[in-house]
C-alpha cells in the first residue's frame, strides 16, 4: 500500500499544535485569565454583585455603594501570574471580612480622649504644633452592646460556594478560546 499526498498542511498543523503546547503558553495564558479576573472584581465593585449575580447587601449606615466608600479596596486588587495559574490579591486588612463575612461582639471603642486637629486640612496634630489655630475635639467612649454584623459581600468565586459560576466561567472560557484561536493561526 503506497500513501501519496501533499503533507505540507499537516506539518503547518503540527508546528501550530507545538505552538500551543511549549511553555511560555501557560504563562501568557495565565497572564490573560488573570486580567479577565480583575475585570471580573471591578465589575463587581461596579455592580455591587457577587461572581454569581446575586446583589451584595445594601448599606445600613450611609449612602452609596457597599466597598466603595473610599475605593481603596477596589483599587488594591492585583494578580500575580504564575506557571500554573495566577494569584488574585486583595490585600486590605479588612478583605476577609468582606469576603467571609463577619460577626464583631459586642466592644467599647474610643476612651475619653481629646484630639486637636488642624481646621484647615482636618488632619490630627500633635499638642505641641507649631499651628497658630488648632481645634480641639473631644470623645467619649461608645459601647456596640449588640455588636455589629457584617455581611457576606463576595468578591472571589469559591469552590464551596459554587466555583467559578457561569458569570466567571464564561470569561475564562471566552478568553481561553480567543487566546487559543489566536496561537493557532499564527
């Protein structure tokens, strides 16, 4: 039996296929799956959503948005690309809490206290400064008898709460998909 062919499409397909499958592969697609999960917080803090849709818990205690008061939670998310993955950080003190949720007993905060502080900027001062007008402000101390709750408001999917959902699921697939396409046609 003799075989008799044109076989340049099927080396152009192998040198396609060895494209895919070298090492620097997983880390540049580790690098866009890690960009599409920062897009994916960012629309949460947007939209204050959980990776699975469902709406965060609103504000009790003033206006806006929850997490984003001062967007500096928003704004601290990074990632770090790896050879098998990426790491998504948030790395505020009070991320876990968010994240988790979280049930603070009840405490007393701020003993009797005198502050002075500059009218001008706001900011505390020392006693001693060298500020012509200082305001003196005053601050008794407040007792949280019931303590205070904090709602779960997710940011990360986890497995335990149903893995990467369809939300995250679909952006991971698209760019995967787009990333592949891509390599393969060079």
């Amino acid at each position: 039996m003799a075989l008799s062919g044109d076989f340049s499409g099927l080396e152009r397909w192998r040198r396609r296929v060895q494209s895919v499958t070298r090492s620097g592969f997983r880390t540049e697609l580790a690098q866009v799956l890690g960009a599409t999960a920062m897009k994916q917080v960012a629309d949460e803090f947007r939209q204050s959503r959980d990776p699975y849709g469902t709406p965060w818990a609103p504000l009790k205690s003033r206006k806006g948005k929850p997490l984003l008061d001062t967007g500096r939670m928003a704004s601290s998310v990074n990632v770090q690309p790896q050879a098998d993955g990426f790491l998504l950080n948030i790395p505020t003190s009070y991320a876990p809490v968010h994240q988790y949720g979280a049930k603070v007993p009840p405490h007393s905060r701020i003993g009797k206290r005198t502050l002075w502080h500059n009218p001008k900027t706001g900011r505390i001062v020392a006693r001693t400064t060298r500020l012509k007008l200082v305001t003196e402000s005053s601050f008794s101390r407040q007792t949280f008898g019931k303590g205070i709750t904090i709602p779960r408001r997710q940011m990360v999917p986890e497995r335990s709460t149903g893995g990467l959902g369809p939300i995250w699921g679909r952006a991971f697939s698209r760019e995967t998909s787009r990333f592949v396409r891509l390599r393969m046609s060079a």
